[in-house]
C-alpha cells in the first residue's frame, strides 16, 4: 500500500491511499438521512429526476435501469468474494484494512457531507469537494480529481464504486442511503473492522469441517466452502429485522424436492385465519389444505369464524408456487430455520435482503444443491432434471456443516480493489427481539420505504412481495389474482 498526504483547503491533513489490487475486509453499515430533490442538473439517463416534463415514460424508466444496471456490470465483478468468510486470507484483508483506516484516522478522517439535497450529474458545489475527499481517501476516486465541485462523469463513476462497497443500489446520484454511508466516521469504520477481525479468528475453528455452508446475513451472502477453497457464493434474502435470522450452527442433513409447507402456528393464528375470514377463496386459490384431529377437512363446509379454526393444522401443497418453492435443505436446529428456494425471484436483485421470516432463501439454490450432493453421483444436470419432474422426493445429504454468523458489521473480500465494503448490521441478535425504539433508530434508510414504494408504483409485484406479511395483501391481492404466489414467507417458528 502506498500513501501520501494533502493539505485541504479547509487546511487539515488528508490523507490519500493509493492501493495495489487487493483482497479487501467490510464493514457493514447504513443509516438514515432525509434529503429532498434539487430542481438544478442535466439530462443524465440514471436520474430519476431529469425529466421536466412529468413523470417519465415506462420507456424512461427502463432506460434507466438499463444505465444502471449496465454501470454495476461493468464495475462490480470487482469486488466479488475470492476467499471464504472465515480464512487465513480474510483475516489478512481485515488486518489490512484497519493498518489503512488508522492512518486515515490519524489524518483527520474525512469531512462530513451536509447537503440536504439530491446531488446529481451536472450539479456543483462543496458538497461535492467534501465527497470527492472521501472518495479519494477510500480509493473509489483518483487523487487528482479531489478539488473540483462539478459532479461529472468521473465523480459518477466513483460514487457508483463506493455504492457497490457499501450495499446501496447503484443510483448515479447521491441519494439518502448514499449520504447516510457516507457520513459514517472513519474512526467507526475502524472499530467496524477491529470488531470483524476478533470475531473472525474466533470463527476459524469451523475450518475444521472438510465441507460446510455459511451465510453472512449483513451481507445477504452464502458460501459454500471444500477443503479450504471457496466453492460458491449466492446471493440470499435472510430475516427481515423484526424476525431476523439467528446465529444458528447445524448439520445440512436431507435435500426436498417439492416440498409441502406446513404453516407455522403463530403464522396461522395471526395473517392466515383472520385472511381466510375475509376471503375464504384464498384457502384454495393458494393451494392449501387443512386438517384436524380428526383428518383432512373440506374447506367449504368450515366455518371459519368458530373458535376451533384456531386448532386446525393447515399445509400448503407441492409446486412453483409454493412458498418455499421447489427445495428445502433441512438442517435440524432449535429456531427451525432452514435453506430453501422461492418463488420470489425478484428479490435477489434489491441491494438490502431482509424480507423472510428467518429462514434463508438461496438465489442459487440448484448449484447449492449440486455441491451438497456431488459426493452421491448428483449433477448440476440431475438436479434441474428432479427441479422440474414436479415430484416429491428427498434426498439424504449425509452431514454437511451449515450455519448463519453475524458479525459486528460483516465481512467481505475484494477480487482486486482494496477497498472496506459496507453493509448494514439489523439491530438484533438471535432470540432476541428489537424493540420499535431500535428498529427505528437503526433502519437502513428513511429513504427505503419511499424507494419501494416509487419502484412499486412501476411493479406492484415487487412492492407486495417487499412488505411485511404473507397473508395480508388484502384488496392488493384481489386486484392482482394473476400474481397469486407473491408475499411468502419461510416456516418460521416465531421467539424459536
């Protein structure tokens, strides 16, 4: 690492670190800071705010996201994972990380941001100085580029690479999620990572196991580990911070094809019943059954108002549309959570993942399966073919080791930038429950519901799925019959 120091024209010591590519160590953090859209600016096709003529055209929108998506393309593959979580090679990456943020700490840190607007292409002021500072210093930005106030194309490039490190969805323009990263001291980045590097080592003992799986839930990652080396990543949707999925360490036992869901009580007593009350359709129009002590019951001639209804076991049946699509990995633990696929696609794309009940849904969730079970002859081929046969079967997966871990802020291991990635950490440890006061203090960004809301406006699909409960889209779910399977959740016993 090479680095050498600016005097700013506030006349503080800067320092400004020129890396060689890199593995990298993460912190993981957001916070929330409102800020409101500036009418100044010109015509940039990832801002959402460029038109003067009214809202823009689906066709707008799509061009759009198409920039953006084609801007974390092109940018992102850098800083993938290379190691596993827990290694040699993470640790190292930690310890550098932290050699590199105490210089910057005894240098001054950075200037904090103070806008209160939406910065974006062809906008000016100090605003953009104080952040070009800190893109400089965090090596997103070249050096040279430090003391101009224009935000152009180079300054974009840079903002997009510090919204990759940081989890934030790569907007093109300093938005409320954005500032909120970064305005987070170097001096906490540095605790973050002090924090990580304890509970990393502490961690290392699980390399033991020739093979296991781990889920870095700030980071909304799996690993799946052999011998050492990393077998694969995905990306997962985990525990929304209400019902967060716990540390948890287990053995990955048996592999469903096609499985049933069996509706957790607490999730019965609360959104199904009071659902099926109002709309008794829903019972079959999403595939369910129902059963008492006496047997399997026919849901026309239930009343759904008796006290009994409360007694009744209810199952979702096998298929694509069930909520936890076409596999579960069981791992036996005492919160009963598990690994399985969804039918939620959609969900993967988002940058913040926390929209299960605990339980951990896999984006590459047939790759997971083709490794768990490549000791027994199984292919990736074999797999997609038992994926899409439509019958139910299960598989013995033998005694592969599984777990969740959270550390203080998260880990995360750059290809070739040296760069400290970020990510939010939600306020709760397992069996532990955040209280509205913490949920509040602690939320991503009073930005997000907004986001969801504008991107819902455009797909209702992803607006439902993104909120709170399976069973209470009400009248959203009558107008959008044809979009039965969204809003699923994971088997989840609640305080578990």
């Amino acid at each position: 690492m090479l680095a050498h120091a600016i005097w700013g024209a506030s006349g503080r010591r800067q320092l400004v670190a020129r890396f060689r590519p890199a593995t990298a160590a993460a912190a993981m953090l957001l916070g929330a800071i409102a800020i409101t859209p500036s009418s100044a600016g010109i015509l940039d096709p990832l801002n959402p705010f460029a038109s003067s003529t009214g809202p823009a055209t689906p066709e707008e929108r799509a061009r759009r996201e198409q920039a953006r998506t084609e801007l974390y393309d092109r940018l992102s593959p850098g800083y993938g994972m290379s190691v596993p979580f827990v290694s040699d090679g993470s640790v190292a990456a930690l310890q550098q990380g932290i050699e590199r943020y105490r210089q910057i700490v005894a240098a001054g840190g950075w200037p904090a941001v103070s806008g209160t607007v939406t910065l974006r292409l062809g906008d000016s002021g100090s605003d953009i100085v104080a952040i070009r500072r800190q893109l400089a210093m965090t090596g997103d930005l070249a050096s040279g580029g430090m003391e101009s106030p224009v935000f152009d194309g180079e300054f974009q490039e840079a903002l997009a690479r510090f919204q990759i490190r940081n989890g934030v969805r790569v907007s093109g323009f300093v938005d409320a999620r954005t500032l909120a990263a970064l305005n987070v001291s170097a001096q906490e980045r540095l605790q973050q990572l002090e924090t990580n590097l304890a509970r990393v080592r502490s961690l290392m003992k699980i390399n033991k196991a020739a093979r296991y799986v781990l889920v870095n839930v700030p980071a909304f990652t799996l690993q799946a580990v052999d011998r050492g080396s990393l077998a694969l990543a995905s990306n997962v949707v985990v525990g929304k911070p209400a019902r967060a999925t716990p540390a948890v360490s287990a053995q990955i036992v048996e592999v469903n094809f096609y499985p049933t869901w069996t509706v957790p009580e607490s999730i019965a007593h609360a959104d199904l019943i009071p659902k099926l009350r109002k709309d008794p359709s829903y019972f079959t129009e999403e595939h369910f059954s129902v059963v008492a002590k006496g047997g399997s019951l026919n849901p026309a001639a239930i009343d759904w108002n008796a006290p009994e209804v409360v007694n009744y076991r209810f199952v979702q049946d096998p298929g694509t549309f069930n909520a936890l699509g076409v596999v579960r990995i069981n791992m036996p633990n005492k919160h009963s959570v598990y690994m399985h696929d969804t039918p939620l696609k959609q969900l993967f794309s988002q940058s913040a993942r926390a929209f299960s009940s605990g339980c951990v849904r896999v984006q590459q969730v047939l790759d997971l399966v083709a490794w768990l079970l490549a000791p027994q002859g199984w292919t990736l081929e074999k797999v997609q073919a038992a994926a899409e046969n439509g019958k139910s079967t299960q598989r013995g997966a033998g005694k592969i080791g599984a777990g969740a871990f959270r550390l203080s802020h998260g880990v995360r291991v750059g290809k070739r930038h040296g760069a400290v990635q970020a990510r939010h950490l939600w306020p709760r440890r397992a069996g532990r429950r955040a209280t509205p006061k913490a949920r509040a203090r602690s939320s991503p960004s009073s930005a997000a519901p907004s986001r969801l809301s504008r991107a819902g406006a455009q797909n209702p699909r992803l607006i439902q799925a993104s909120q709170a409960d399976y069973f209470s889209a009400g009248a959203h779910r009558r107008a959008r019959h044809h979009n039965a399977t969204t809003r699923r959740r994971c088997g989840f016993r609640q305080g578990g």
